[in-house]
DNA sequence: CTCACATGTTACTTACGGTAACAGAGTCTG
DNA sequence: CAGACTCTGTTACCGTAAGTAACATGTGAG
C-alpha cells in the first residue's frame, strides 16, 4: 500500500533525522555552539548536502538540535514546579534543578542560551525578541502557566504571573551565568539566595547606617 | 616638542576612532549586530584594513561599540539607583530607567544583549561565563555594589549581594526582553510587577483553591 | 527494462574575517 | 635638500564556512 510504504519511508527518515541530531549533538557539544555544518556532518559520516535536505539551513538544525534539550529541560523543570509540597520547597527544587542542569552540561545551555549567529545572514532590522533565546521564552510561559494556576494573584493576575514567570526565568539565568563562570559559592547558598530575593528579604533588611557617606 | 606632537597625534587617532565609532553605530543600528566589517567601513568612507589597525578584530570594534552604550547606561542605572529616595521608589526608578531605554533604543540593546559570533573562529571549549554577555555582567556587579553598600545583609551579607545583583538584573533583563517583544501591558505596569516581585508578593500570595484538579 | 525516487557525492559560488604588500603625504633629522 | 620614519590609506589576497547545483547510484513498482 501506498499508506505503509509511506509510512516507512517516514520512519526511515525519523530515525536518520534522530541519528543526524546525536551526531550533531556531540560536535557541539565538543566544539562549542560555532561548529560547522562540514564538522557535523563528517561525524555523522556523510556530507552537508544531507544536513540541508533534513534540516533546510543551519537555523534549522539548531533548532532542532535546541528543541531536544529544551523539552527534556522543561520536563525536569515541570516535575519540580509540580511536586506536592510547600511553595517555598517548591520554588527552591526547581531553582535546583536547573541549577543542577547547567552544572551538570555546561556546553550544552551555553548553546541553547546563545545560538549565536544562526540566522546571521538575513533577519536585519527587526525588534529586539524574535531572535531570542527560545529556551528563555518557553521556560518563562511554562513558569508563567504554573503560577497564574496556583497562584491567587487577584483580578490582574494572569497578565501579572506572565510578568514574574519571565521576570523569576531570567533572575535564574542570569545568576546561573555568573555562578557557573565564577562558583562564587555552593549550589544549594546560590539557591538560598534567589529563594530569599524571591522572599521579599530585599524589602524586610534594614539600611546599613555604617555605610561609607552616609 | 616629542610629547604635544605625540598629544597631537594621539588626538587626531582618538577623533579618528570616535568617527569609526559612530559609523560602525549607525551600521549597526541599521543592520544589526550581524553587521560586516566591510559594511561598516564603507559607512565610514574607508576600508576594512583601517578598521583592523584601530580595533584589532571585530570583538574589538564590538567591543568598543558596546563601552559607549554601556558605559552610558550604566551612568542612567546609577543615578536612579543614587537617587535620594526610599528603597521601594529606587528600585522602580531604577527598572524604568532601564525599560525606558531598551524601549528608546531595540537595536542598540539587542546588540549589547547579543554580541553573536564576535569571537567565533577561535575560543572553542571553554565553559559558559566569558562569552557571555558583558552589560549583563557589568550591570549586575555594579548592582551588587550599591546593595552590599546600602543593605544590611548580614555576615555573609557581600556575597548575598552579588547573587541578588545578577539575578535582579537577569530579571530586569529576561523581563523586558519579552516585554518589548509583546507589550503585553504599559511599562508602568511591568515596573509595578516586577518591584512587587521583589517585595515579596510571591510569598504573601495565597493558593487558588478553585483551580483545576485541585 | 525502465521509470521514479531516495540517498549520497563532488565541486562550486558567495560572503566574511583577517592579513600582506604596497603607495602617497607629512615630518623629523643629517 | 635627501633620506628615513610613520601615519593613513589602498588593492589584492587567503582560509573558512554556509549554502547550492549537478551528477552518480541503488532499489522497488509497473
């Protein structure tokens, strides 16, 4: 039949397009986000014409290659946001779990938050957000999704969970960055900290009077 | 005399480099940051061999490019954060202070936020951390600063400091960057969400009960 | 057998970062 | 004044990487 045959061919074609992608993963994750279409492709042992035929451009296969990582990341990420336990518990397992994450496989969130120049060539003069990182997004509306549910936050509150999810995502990224380029201190102190900005510690400490000119 | 000649030449090189400089803004402004260097050197009536001479390599020039707008935020940032005014009110200053100016100027802050390839060719292999972002950076460590100076934090109070200055950052950052891709809401708004973020209303907020399966 | 099609290759074009080698103008020194 | 130095500028080139065109080969269907 026309159908099964089909049918085959797709899955042929699945599973080159899954074993493309470990290729590719493993180059990246050896050379860093700029590896070459000719790299991956000579450790996938075939040539780059094929990549452009299952992924169309660079773009694409990073793309890809992105969605793999981030799926498998939001996954781990709603587990923890999900847990039956106090919100405060909860707010700090998932702090760790992405904090574990990008400990655990730095090349591969260095990637995934700066795809660099993928789509160098066109894409000129438009705003700053399409381009960005799609992990930061995704992660920010899941975050978004679980409070604006959990979360009693009044009248405006879908608009304002929206607001925090994007807002708590980046503070966990952004301190993230600087903890694993510096390891300033232990995982559990960093996650201490942001769970006590997230707290509302910034607002309960005192001045400090000692302070120089002051 | 040796010296006011070399003053005078140090003076013609510098009011060369400002003119590069703008030049290589207004390309970048106009491309993007995926901006070439024979682009930019034709914007500024001349050729790419000169570009080299005064900036070593394109990190250079981008790097360059990213201290004037840095360097000017970073003084806008400081003066809300200065301001004699309660924490609260600082705080909000300080985001709108920011949001205003990714607002005024997309191009010029999706450059800051995403250098791209500037240092492709090399620099395979290292951890996440150096490549990143540098007005993220910049930003948090002088936020720190004026936290470790001004809050009471406690012993341990410094390096607090540094984690809550990278992750507010982060948020200010990861925040607007969705904000200005969707303007969901007025910047008013975003400020008031995110300062009430920080003040806590995550931890005062009760649970929804009429929530599904709940 | 032959047509259609998927899979693969080689060889090319284009664009960009970066560099070498050369050319002219002004200036300092013998 | 002659030559050396330096600053500014050029053209022409190299290496690398993205992306494409054209060609080769194997395989099942009619």
């Amino acid at each position: 039949m026309d159908t099964t045959q089909r049918t085959d061919q797709e899955r042929s074609a699945d599973r080159r397009r899954r074993e493309l992608l470990e290729a590719a993963d493993r180059v990246v994750l050896r050379d860093g986000p700029g590896a070459s279409m000719n790299a991956i492709a000579a450790e996938a042992g075939i040539t780059k014409p094929i990549l452009y035929r299952h992924f169309g451009d660079k773009g694409g296969l990073y793309a890809a290659l992105a969605k793999r990582h981030t799926d498998a990341l939001l996954e781990a990420l709603r587990a923890a946001l999900d847990a039956p336990a106090e919100r405060r518990e909860r707010v700090e397992n998932t702090l760790d779990t992405y904090l574990a994450a990008i400990e655990a496989r730095p090349q591969v969130y260095r990637f995934l938050m700066h795809p660099s120049e993928a789509g160098t060539p066109n894409d000129q003069g438009f705003d700053v957000g399409l381009h960005s990182v799609p992990l930061l997004r995704r992660m920010g509306e899941e975050l978004a999704e679980v409070i604006e549910e959990r979360v009693d936050l009044g009248p405006a509150g879908q608009q304002l969970a929206r607001v925090w999810g994007h807002g708590i995502v980046g503070m966990m990224h952004a301190a993230g960055d600087w903890w694993l380029g510096e390891r300033p201190c232990s995982r559990a102190e960093l996650v201490r900290g942001l769970a006590d900005l997230l707290w509302g510690r910034l607002a309960a400490a005192g001045d400090k009077v000692g302070g120089p000119g002051f």
